[in-house]
C-alpha cells in the first residue's frame, strides 16, 4: 500500500470509463493523483501516466486508510455501477475526514442519496469527466468553449492580486501564448478595450489558446 503522508491533490476510486478518463486529465494537467480499482488489469493499463495506482480488492475504510485515501484533498468515486458499494465507499471516504468528496450517479435517485450524505454529485458521462477535470485544475475557468482536443475560448474571473494592473502589465499574450478576446466588466462585454485598461476585482477575461496554457493562466490568478 502507499506509505504517503503528504497531502495528495487527486484521488480516484473505481476505473470505469469515466475514472479513467478523469484521472488522465487530471494527470495530463500535471497533478498528482492516486489511483485505486478492485482491477488488476485496469490499474496495470493506467499506472504509467498516474503518480499512484493501487489494486484494492476490497474498499472498506481499513483499506483505504491503507491506500493513504485520508491525505487527499478531492476524492471522486466512481463506482456508479454498484450503488450499494458506491454509497458505503462514499460514507467511508467523508468519515476519514476528506475535505471535498464528489460521487459518481447512475439515476437521480443514487445521486440524492449520495447529495443527502454530503458529497457533491455529478452523472457519467465522459465529457462531463473532463468538464469536471477542468474545473478542479482551473478553480477561476467559469466558462468555456472546446474548439479542439487542444484548443479551447474560456472565461477567466480576475481575481484580487491582478486588481489595479492592466493586460499590458499583465502581459498574457507573451507569458501565456494566449489572446484575450473580450473583457467582461461589471456585467457589459466589452469587445474593443485598450491594453492600457486597469482591471478590477471581479473583471472577466475571455482568452483562446491552447488548453494547456490557460490552465496554467488559471492556476496564476488564484
């Protein structure tokens, strides 16, 4: 098992299509993230591109005490499949103290069982999957549009530290290889703006690039 005591960003239980796909997003964004699936074979074909990838037979809470599951910040379950084990590894994973535990549904009626405990609730498909990839990587992305596999516009929320500091100082296009193509000011786009223009707290910013490069502008406005 993991002997690892520092904390872990990610943690993924169940390697389904929709674990699998959120673990290597959330890997190819460059986070650490740990593993685990009753599935030999399926932990074997992901182990490469994860931090941690452990085979748990059985998920009781001894076994993920063992797996170091406490020390994530976020862990998702996504064992929808089986409810009666998807709820009790949920149970499991917020009585060991987790701070954000997010619980894949199959039907409404799982996903108001699994809301009633306490965890955040999402549906399986895989494009939410990476929806949600984003969004824990981009905490700032509010929006955004997917142009490509590799490309994509999103909406930026300025935050606090680039109050009173304009694009030109901010200096996006070089540090970024990004364009801002709108900037949202108290509710009204704004299409035209001068570099020169001083944003504020709360301003938002639509930029297009690569989806690399805006994770990485996200992850510096926080």
């Amino acid at each position: 098992m993991l002997n690892h005591k520092s904390t872990i960003p990610f943690g993924i239980i169940g390697l389904g299509r929709f674990g699998t796909a959120l673990a290597e997003a959330l890997a190819d964004a460059g986070h650490e993230v740990l593993v685990l699936d009753s599935n030999e074979n399926k932990i074997q074909m992901i182990q490469d591109k994860v931090s941690h990838a452990l085979v748990v037979p059985h998920l009781d809470k001894k076994a993920l005490i063992e797996a170091g599951v406490q020390n994530c910040e976020t862990v998702v379950v996504c064992i929808g499949e089986t409810i009666e084990v998807s709820i009790l590894v949920t149970v499991n994973v917020i009585e060991l103290g987790v701070p954000r535990v997010i619980s894949k549904a199959i039907s409404a009626d799982h996903g108001k069982v699994l809301d009633r405990m306490g965890a955040e609730v999402v549906y399986p498909e895989r494009d939410r999957a990476i929806r949600l990839a984003s969004t824990l990587t981009a905490h700032r992305v509010m929006d955004y549009i997917e142009l490509s596999e590799e490309y994509e516009i999103s909406e930026l929320k300025v935050s606090e530290r680039c109050h009173g500091h304009s694009l030109q100082e901010m200096n996006i296009r070089k540090k970024y290889s990004l364009n801002v193509i709108a900037i949202i000011h108290d509710g009204t786009p704004l299409i035209e703006f001068d570099p020169d223009m001083i944003l504020e707290d709360g301003d938002v910013i639509v930029v297009i690039g690569k989806k690399a490069n805006i994770a990485r502008l996200a992850k510096n406005l926080d």
